[in-house]
DNA sequence: CTAGGGTTAG
C-alpha cells in the first residue's frame, strides 16, 4: 500500500477525457477497441487527423540540458538542410537520444515538424513517438498513432503494444495493460515476447500484487518464452520493498539454478532490501557475492548504501563512501548528493546539508527540485523558516518551478511553527502556481488547523476536499476527528467517525483509538466500550494501545473495577499496561483508592 | 546508436 502511494503520481485529469476535447481520432473507442483493430488490421474508420495534438507541453520552460540542447540542435539542422536526409534513421536517432535523456516532451512536436517537412516516418520513428506519448501521460494519442501505422501501409509489431502496455503500466492503469496484453495473446500473430511480459509483471508488481507477478512469471515458461534477469529482477525488487526478504532470496536461488545470472540491478535490490530491515552482515555478504562473481557495484549500488546509512543517522559513514566511490572513479549523481543532503538534514547539520547543496551547485547545478525540498525540509525541522522560505526564492533563481512537495514540505514546516495564516496563503499561492495539493497538503494543513483550534475552518478543508474529489483516505478524516475530541466536540467527532462508511472509507485501529479516547474524555465510558467490542466484528482488532487507551480512559473516570476488569481481559489477550497506564495505577494506589483485585492483576503483568 | 521492460533521493 505505502509502495503505491508512493508511486501515485500527481492527480491528474484522464488521458481519454482531456483528449476527447480536442478531437482525437478515438474519441468513441476504447483502447480495447483501438487495440483490437490494429491487431486484427481492420482500418479503423476514425484514422485521420492523426496530426492535430495540440496538447500544452506541462514543462513550457524544462531546465536546459547541454545535451538536449545539442540534439535539439543537430536535429534542426538536418530539417533544414538541402537536400533533406534520405534516410529517417538519423530523425530516429535523434529522438532515441531524447528518450534516452528523457526529455520527452520534445519528441512530439519534433515528429510533427518532420512531418511538416514531409520526412516519411517508419515504424520505428512510430514506435518512439508512442513512447513519448506514454511517459507523457497521453495514451489516447499514443493509440492515435497506430492509425498511423495503417495510413503508411506499416504493421505495429510486437513492440508497439509493448510501448503501450508501458504507458498504461506507468500510469497505474494495469487493467488496460493487461486487456493489451490479452489482446496479443489472443490475435496470435503478434506474440508477447520476455519484454512485454516483463513490462506487465512490473505492473503488476507496483499493484503491490507480488503473486500475480510470480503467476506471470510461471506462464512465460508455459507459453514457451524464457524468463531473464529482468524478469526475475523485477519481482525480487518489489519482494524486497515489501520486506518479504526470504521470498526474494528463494527467488534469486531459482534464478542462478536454472542458469539466468543476476547482474548489479538484481544485487541492488537484495542489498536494499536486506539493509531496509537492518541485516547489515547480509549487505555485506551480498556485496562480497556479486564482487566475487565480478559484478561490480555501480552508482546506483553505492547510493542505497548512502542512503541507508543517512537513514541510520550514520551520515559519516556515508560520506566516507561517497568519498570511497570517488576513489574508484564511480561519479555521485545528484540522487547520491540528495541522499546525503538529507542524512545531514535529519541530524539537524544544516551547515553540513548547505556545503552538500553547494557543492552540487558548483558541479554545475547538479540540484533539482528534489534538492531543494529537501533542504527546506531540514529548516523547517530546525525551526529555521525564514532560511526555507529563503530557498524557495532561490528555486526562482535556478528556474527551478517548486512542486507538490516542495510546497507541502514548507507548509507543514509553517504550521508546526503555529504560522498557520501564512501556510494557508502558501496554500493558496501554489495553486495559483499550477500545484495541485495532494492527500499529503490537505493532510498537513488539516494537522495545522486542528492543532491551532481552527477546528470550522479544518471541516470546511475537508468539505472542500470531498467536493474537489481528492483521494481521502482514513489518515486524513482520523486528523480531524482527533482534532474535534480533543476540542470536546465528541458529537461533531461522532458523526464525522459514524460517516465513513458510507464514503467508503474504513476506520483503523488509530481511528478507534481517537475515538474511544475522545469519548471516556466525554465520561461516555459504555459507549467507548461498544466501540471497543465494534472493532473485532470490523475486521480490525484492538491492539495493546486500544486497551490502554480505555483502561486509562475508566480510571480517570474512577471506574476501578470496570478497568480491573478490562485490564484482566487485555492480559488475557497478550498485551500489557504501558507506561502511562502504569502511571496512573501508582498514582491511584498511592491515594489507596484502588481495588485490591487491580493490585494482583498488576503483579502478574509486570 | 533506428523502437519496448528491472535498481537510487523528499
């Protein structure tokens, strides 16, 4: 679940709806459809105007790249010179070097001035151009372009629908990849080959869904397609991000029996994996392992090494191996420098964290976004706002356009600094900006707002919310609601805990905590009980904190003996009194106002 | 090096 959170992108609008204002081709279809019809080479009747995407480039001023800038260049000096290039292969190398720089949002408009200067594309040049549309988050006009295909009298092959399967895969639209997919196999004569499977088990993998992969995994063996490194490679990585280490082992010890060698990707992961869950020595065997077998570690392997000793507050250590792979020639991009800005950040060594950033600047601005949220992450945890606010002015220096984060990051930082009027403008000015606040900016305003007393206008947010469709999810609703209780507004908390169901929304056991909390606040101590015997039928069992929460919540109410009684029951099921629950128990006791039997349950529980 | 898939940072 946090692994697809964290790979959701921004919200954004549809590809189907903003294109059908535009008049795509496909206005009517589905991709299914569309899909359909190229693999069965009917022309479809909707295959022209192929060529009028005007779709806004959402980075109108992209940092510049040299080598972007080059390519860019080399590729208007062929269109204009005379005579044109016979051949389209040189186009197509250039928009491969785009791609591979990922700069995408040129490839689409170079293609139309090729067209415009009437350089016949090939199938190739076609496919590139798909792949564009998929990284932009354009897939209507992506399956526009196999009309294309039919108009040129070319045939989408094998990677075309692979392309397209990507593009929904990076969206988080795997149903309609997998429906491509389906397609292929049914049509018969344009097979999926190790990519195309390779591709879905990715999806299927950032679904979170591990077994589908592995069942996919299982099925390219049967259809006669062998697995490779990539494969294998891709399932042990999502394994690993969800800690199931010894699933991912197992397979990494099936892959070397059947003859399919890891590589460093395959190694990465493990080695992330092991050290996400602390298994140092593990990290260390492995990197020996893959030196062993003359697999080398590679930026990206030294830069999870960064990054998990900065997560460890190890930052030290972390700069002696950024110093290390600068000994072996092993250049630190700007993902490595991040890293370590960040450990330095989290140990609160903001001199440190600003001589990285430096540093990054002077290798010619090595920094991005990612940096300088980052940065003013560590200011805002240093209470040092004016010095974050001071880095967002900068971004405008370095045409760097702050995002989502970076104004959330600096939000929270101004409402845990009880500056709430100022984050509510800074809320407001990145929308203007063009940011859309996302579940997290809604979150840490609510937190804000809650935490100021500022309790109508935190409902109205998330009136505001609801109605502007943002994904709610029961972290945000469990803020407010903790919010009202602790105002003593249990009946509006009442309300807003007894409405989630209907919004579809399932309270967890913080949410009942809260709840149960707010309620023996109240002295509504049989409805704190109701709701405690409400969990298990929900699917969602108190834990130790939940019983802690009422015993402490009937004590204060000097019901003893209720608590006695809860107390037996907690034990029963395996948990103990925290240390606050302890407290008010010695505190009781030394008043002797506490029922003997309470006494004896204590001594069986410490 | 004419086209498609896997590993790193808030």
């Amino acid at each position: 679940m946090l692994k697809m959170m964290g790979k959701t992108s921004y919200p954004s609008s549809n590809s189907y709806c903003s294109n059908s204002r535009r008049g795509t081709p496909f206005l009517h279809s589905t991709p299914a459809v569309v899909v359909a019809a190229a693999l069965f080479h009917s022309q479809s009747k909707a295959t022209k105007s192929g060529e009028t995407h005007l779709v806004r480039d959402p980075h109108p001023h992209p940092p510049s790249n040299p080598k972007v800038e080059d390519a860019l260049k080399v590729f208007h000096e062929m269109l204009r010179s005379r005579p044109l290039p016979s051949s389209v292969i040189p186009f197509n190398q250039i928009l491969t070097q785009l791609v591979k720089l990922k700069h995408y949002s040129a490839v689409i408009p170079l293609f139309k001035q090729m067209l415009l200067r009437r350089i016949v594309p090939n199938d190739y040049t076609l496919n590139i151009v798909i792949n564009g549309y998929s990284h932009l988050n354009q897939m209507g006009f992506g399956l526009s372009v196999l009309a294309k295909f039919f108009k040129l009298g070319l045939q989408p092959n094998v990677i075309t629908f692979t392309t397209l399967i990507n593009g929904f895969v990076l969206h988080n639209q795997v149903p309609e990849a997998a429906r491509i997919f389906r397609q292929m196999l049914q049509a018969g004569h344009c097979k999926p080959d190790a990519v195309t499977f390779g591709t879905l088990i990715k999806g299927l993998c950032m679904r979170g869904d591990n077994s589908a992969a592995i069942t996919l995994l299982r099925k390219m063996e049967e259809t006669g397609c062998q697995p490779n490194v990539v494969s294998y490679s891709t399932i042990i990585d999502s394994l690993c991000k969800d800690t199931l280490i010894d699933e991912a082992m197992n397979l990494f010890s099936e892959m070397i029996s059947r003859g399919i060698a890891p590589n460093v990707v395959t190694y990465t992961s493990l080695i992330q994996g092991v050290c996400n869950i602390g298994r140092w020595k593990q990290a260390t065997r492995l990197l020996h392992e893959m030196v062993s077998k003359g697999i080398f570690p590679d930026v990206v392997t030294f830069s999870v090494l960064v990054d998990t000793l900065c997560k460890e507050g190890m930052v030290v250590e972390a700069k002696t191996v950024v110093q290390m792979m600068i000994q072996r020639h092993i250049e630190p991009n700007i993902i490595t420098y991040n890293s370590l800005m960040d450990g330095y950040c989290l140990r609160g060594e903001m001199d440190e964290a600003r001589q990285v950033f430096d540093l990054m600047i002077s290798k010619g601005s090595m920094v991005n976004v990612r940096s300088c949220s980052i940065l003013i992450n560590g200011y805002c945890k240093g209470k040092k706002i004016d010095r974050a606010y001071k880095i967002l002015k900068e971004m405008r220096l370095m045409e760097l356009v702050p995002d989502t984060v970076t104004y959330t990051t600096l939000i929270d930082g101004l409402c845990k600094a009880g500056r709430i009027q100022e984050a509510e403008k800074l809320f407001s000015q990145m929308q203007r900006c063009g940011q859309h606040p996302d579940v997290q900016t809604y979150a840490v305003l609510l937190d804000g707002l809650c935490n100021n007393r500022q309790l109508s206008t935190a409902i109205e947010l998330l009136k505001e919310m609801e109605a502007n469709k943002v994904e709610l999810n029961i972290v945000v609703y469990t803020l407010v609601i903790e919010g009202l209780c602790k105002a003593g507004k249990i009946e509006s908390a009442r309300d807003l805990f007894c409405g989630l169901s209907s919004k579809g929304v399932q309270p967890n056991v913080r949410t009942y905590d809260i709840m149960i909390r707010g309620l023996c606040h109240q002295g509504l101590l049989i409805e704190a009980e109701n709701l405690l015997r409400e969990m298990v039928g929900k699917g969602c069992s108190p834990d130790g904190c939940t019983y802690n929460t009422i015993i402490r919540g009937l004590l204060n109410n000097n019901e003893t003996s209720w608590a006695t009684r809860l107390l037996q029951e907690m034990l029963e099921r395996g948990f103990s009194a925290d240390a606050s629950t302890m407290e008010l128990i010695v505190d009781l006791l030394s008043k002797d106002t506490v029922d003997p039997g309470l006494l004896a349950l204590l001594k069986d529980s410490v």
